[in-house]
C-alpha cells in the first residue's frame, strides 16, 4: 500500500483483526453486486469506501423517480440512467481507486456463470426469486460464497450460503426452487426506506469479513429483522440432503 492508501484505510488498519494485511485482502479482491437498487446501494457504498478492488455492478434497469427514496446510489439528475452506470459514477467519487465494472444486462444462466467464476464473493441484491435461484446455482457451481438479502415493507434478512464448505446450506436448501413462494415487490407492497439501508449494509459487513477473513460469518444462520420493533431474530439454516442444487445426489456440487 502506498502513503494514501495506508491514510485513507487507516481506521480499518487499526483493527487488530484487520491490520494492514486484511486490507490489503480487501485490495486485491473482486467482488460481484447483482443489483444496484435499495439493497445494491448500501453495499456498494461500503464496499467501495472499504477498498474492495473491483467490483462488478450488474442490474438491468434505468433510475426511477420512485426509486429515489430508498436506492442511495442514485440523484434525480440521473433519472432515465442505467443504474449500473449510476452507481459506478457514485462509487468513483467515494473511491476513484476501486475498479468497478458496470453491466447493464439481465443476466442469462451462463452468463452469471461466467461472472460468478471470476469473482471471489457475489452479492444477491435482487428481489426475484428466478435470479435469486440462478445466481446460487452458479455460486454452489463454482464454490463462490453468496450472501443474500431480501427487504419488503418492514421484514428483512440476510444470511451467508458459503459451498466452500460441504456440509453449508445453498439458498435453494431454504427455498425449494420447486416451492412457491409469493413473489412481493416493492412497486405493490412498498418498503420502508432505512430497512434497505440497514440490510445492505450487513450484507456489506458479511461481505467484508469474508474477504478480509475476519470474524464468523453467518453461515449456517438465517438473520431476520422487524423493523417496526426493531426486532432481531436468527434461526439456524442445515443443508437438505435432497436438495436438487447442493445435495446428495446432485454431482455438480460435488
């Protein structure tokens, strides 16, 4: 690290945990967002101002005047803009060092593949379950850690699905892709503005720990939040043996 870098990092150095060798972890990782909406925005933010390496922005769609009440990355002079786009002009003025990659596509199947191979951590910012499902699968294909956030009206979570580790739950081990469950978004049901916030920037704080190898993550647990008592609760995730993605009988998992 050079003399600004040692500055501008000075406060995670200090951390015992962290040190100078955490961040530069942090450095020399790249890790991929896939949204950059109420979610994406927070972890983003502090993934750049952390100084993860790269990171790759991935989200499909333009910047809305609704999304300007919750999704931090955006202005209003930017409405009608990829927010890909957006979120990579914001990031260049929080970190211009941070080498962040702005996609503005809806990914296929092989091509989050091809992203999610080239990654050391992915973050699931979306709010379908169809990507949520296709970017595990690509995340328990290549033994990339993925962690997971969902935000609607006042309920959130999170949690950490790492295959590194054999006997570590995959997302579809919680919700069966052959289950259905009611899709709710936010142009119906709304959402509480700071619930974004304060599940994005824990995705950000898991996605940190694990690059920098610092503390527990939350494998294994499943993180909820009723933001109308502030309310946290936790429930332990186990691997389905039979699930169609990471079990037994699935040999890509293997």
């Amino acid at each position: 690290m050079n003399d600004q870098q040692l500055l501008r990092y000075s406060r995670h150095i200090l951390l015992d945990e962290i040190g100078i060798e955490g961040q530069e972890r942090l450095l020399a990782s790249h890790a991929l967002i896939v949204g950059a909406g109420g979610l994406g925005s927070p972890v983003a933010y502090y993934l750049a101002s952390a100084g993860v390496g790269k990171i790759t922005l991935v989200d499909n769609d333009t910047v809305d005047l609704t999304n300007l009440q919750r999704q931090i990355l955006h202005t209003t002079d930017r409405v009608g803009m990829s927010k890909a786009r957006s979120g990579q002009m914001t990031l260049a003025q929080i970190n211009p060092e941070v080498h962040v990659v702005a996609l503005q596509e809806r990914v296929s199947d092989a091509r989050l593949h091809e992203l999610v191979a080239t990654a050391q951590l992915v973050l699931d910012c979306t709010d379908n379950f169809a990507t949520r499902h296709a970017i595990n699968r690509a995340c328990v294909a290549h033994k990339v850690p993925l962690v997971s956030g969902g935000a609607i009206m006042f309920d959130g979570q999170i949690s950490v699905y790492d295959k590194r580790h054999a006997d570590s739950p995959c997302y579809s081990c919680l919700f069966p892709e052959n289950e259905q469950f009611p899709e709710m978004h936010c142009s119906i049901m709304g959402v509480f503005a700071p619930l974004v916030g304060i599940i994005g920037a824990s995705q950000a704080t898991e996605a940190i720990k694990l690059l920098a190898q610092v503390g527990t993550s939350l494998e294994g647990r499943l993180l909820m939040l009723n933001a109308r008592t502030m309310a946290w609760s936790s429930i332990t995730l186990s691997r389905n043996p039979a699930c169609p993605v990471c079990g037994q009988n699935n040999t890509s998992s293997q």
